[in-house]
C-alpha cells in the first residue's frame, strides 16, 4: 500500500473495481483494503476527478476553458459553462464595429461551428471592465460582422442575442471600450434550436439587457398579437426579463430593415389589456421604434412587430440603467 498526494493507494487493484469517482466499490463486509482514489491523467468532460485533487471537470483548472489571443488559431468556444480569463497581457488583433473609443483594446476570440439553425446567447455579465462582444463570419473581416454589443447595461457589460444563426463557421470576439479597456472577463455562450417564431412561452430572457438580432416572419410564423400602436398582419417575436427594483429601461430598434413596432406588456404576455407602452416610429418623420420608460418590478414582455404587415431583419436594443 502507497500513500500518494493525500490518496491511498493498493497495487494490483483493477480499475474496474472503482465508481463514477474514483472509490471502490466493495460489500461492508469486504476485508479489502480501502482506496480513496487511483490518480490518472484529467480527462476532462469525463464527470470523474482523474487526478485526485478533489475537484471534478469545470471546478479543476487542468479543465479550464482555452482562451484566443489570435484570429489565426481561436479555440473552439466551450457552450454553457462560464469562461474566465484576463485580457490585460493579450493582443490587440481586431476592432468591433460598435467600441467607440479610440483605443487598441486587447481582445480574445473562440471558434464557433454552428450545424443547424440556432439561437445563440452570449454574455460578459460579471466581468472587471467595459466589454464589448461581436459576432463575425471571418474574424479579421470586419464586413463580415453580424452583431455587435456594447454596453447592456450601466455595468457596461454586453449581450448578444442572435436569433436564427445559420449552420457556418463563426468567430466570437471579445474586446474592451473605454477606460479600464481590459481586465478580468466572465463569459457564458450558450446555442439552442432556433425555432421559426418564439413567442410568449419560449421567449429568451434578456434581463439586464442585450443587442439582439433576428428576423420575424420566417416560413412558418403567424401573426399571433398586436399592440396599440400597430403590428396588424405581421408575426411578432417576443423577450422576456425581470425587475426586482425600480430600472430604468430603454430600448430602440435601430438597425432594422423595415418598419418596427415595439410593445410592452407586464406579467400577462398574451392579454392586450398587459399592455404598459407601445411605439410605432420614435418620432413624427418616422425612423426606429423607441421605448424609455421607469419600470416597477415584475415580469415584463417584449414584443417587436412590424407596422402595416412589414417583416423582416431586426436588431432590437434594451438597455438597463
């Protein structure tokens, strides 16, 4: 028998005889000698500590997620689980359309293979600095960008939202704005079924805000509710978020393709009568749909339509602070 890193451990014991975690598995009236663990090399993904050092898989920092610091080799982006990292010793490889300042900001960047139509979320909420997140085909082509966010919220930190994203190769880039432009990040990206419509009982959560871009009026969608202000003969696409205190929330829809309406309704997201605000054109020689409210808390719905039957392309902008 061989003590080891804080592990027992016995010769000759076939690994067979270990669980899911390492401990052998033995009747209480087994004789045999007791092993806490038989270290290997990390395996991660695996569900097991392989190393012995108590910590399994996304806890062990053998496991952690890779970090890019160039557009010619990005790792491949790890989906719903929280990436960490520091972008203060990195290079400055790319500029996303929407940092306003003018500064080199070192950036990070991940690989994205997409096979099917996809909604994908991505956010920096609960990072050290003002971030900025983009969404490209190529990741030096800065024509090939598809979304861009800065500042979600009065935390500056930033959301995408893309509904729709077809099956290609993409680049996620990760890059800072104003001062500190670089510092400790959190990322979280996640890539689910892009269904034809979401609605009120699968609208995407973009509490604390987000740039969100998608299309309404694809092949199977239907005009299912209308606001006030208009939305008559047009599918609708709906988001959801939540207030525990009273914010301030903007949101605009400029950026689209064709002549928006937007409408909040608070807790009941099919009754017309939930209906808090809506707005057609934000002001009297038309251009995008424009809401700036204070808000109490509670759940809210927001539904972005089109005016007169019009459909197509949208980026949608809400903003918290």
């Amino acid at each position: 028998m061989l003590q080891l890193a804080g592990c027992t451990l016995v010769a000759g014991v076939d690994r067979s005889a270990f669980g899911e975690t390492g401990a052998v598995v033995r009747d209480a009236s087994s004789s045999d000698e007791r092993v806490d663990c038989m270290p290997s090399e990390t395996r991660c993904g695996d569900g097991r500590d392989d190393d012995c050092d108590g910590r399994v898989d996304g806890a062990d920092p053998d496991c952690a997620p890779a970090v890019g610091d160039s557009c010619a080799s990005p790792p491949a982006l790890e989906l719903g689980r929280e990436i960490r990292g520091d972008t203060t010793s990195l290079r400055n490889d790319v500029r996303p359309g929407c940092v306003r300042e003018t500064i080199d900001a070192p950036d990070a960047v991940w690989s994205l293979d997409v096979t099917a139509p996809s909604d994908l979320v991505a956010s920096t909420f609960g990072s050290g600095y003002d971030t900025v997140l983009a969404l490209r085909g190529r990741c030096t082509r800065a024509d090939e960008e598809l979304a861009c966010a800065n500042d979600a919220n009065a935390r500056r930190e930033s959301r995408i939202v893309y509904r729709g994203l077809q099956p290609g190769s993409y680049a996620l880039l990760l890059d800072g704005d104003r001062m500190p432009s670089a510092g400790p990040f959190r990322l979280h990206a996640t890539l689910a079924p892009s269904p034809a419509q979401r609605g009120c009982g699968d609208a995407l959560d973009v509490t604390g805000g987000a740039t969100i871009r998608g299309r309404t009026g694809q092949d199977g969608a239907e005009d299912q509710a209308t606001g006030s202000c208009g939305g008559e003969n047009a599918a609708e696409e709906v988001y959801r978020f939540e207030l525990s205190t009273r914010t301030r929330v903007q949101i605009h829809t400029a950026g689209s393709s064709f002549d928006t309406v937007v409408y909040l309704r608070r807790e009941r997201c099919e009754d017309n009568n939930a209906e808090i605000a809506c707005n057609d054109d934000a002001s009297s020689g038309g251009g995008p749909s424009r809401l700036d409210l204070t808000l109490d808390p509670g759940r809210y719905f927001l539904f972005v339509d089109g005016f007169g039957g019009a459909e197509g392309r949208y980026q949608l902008v809400v903003y918290f602070g």
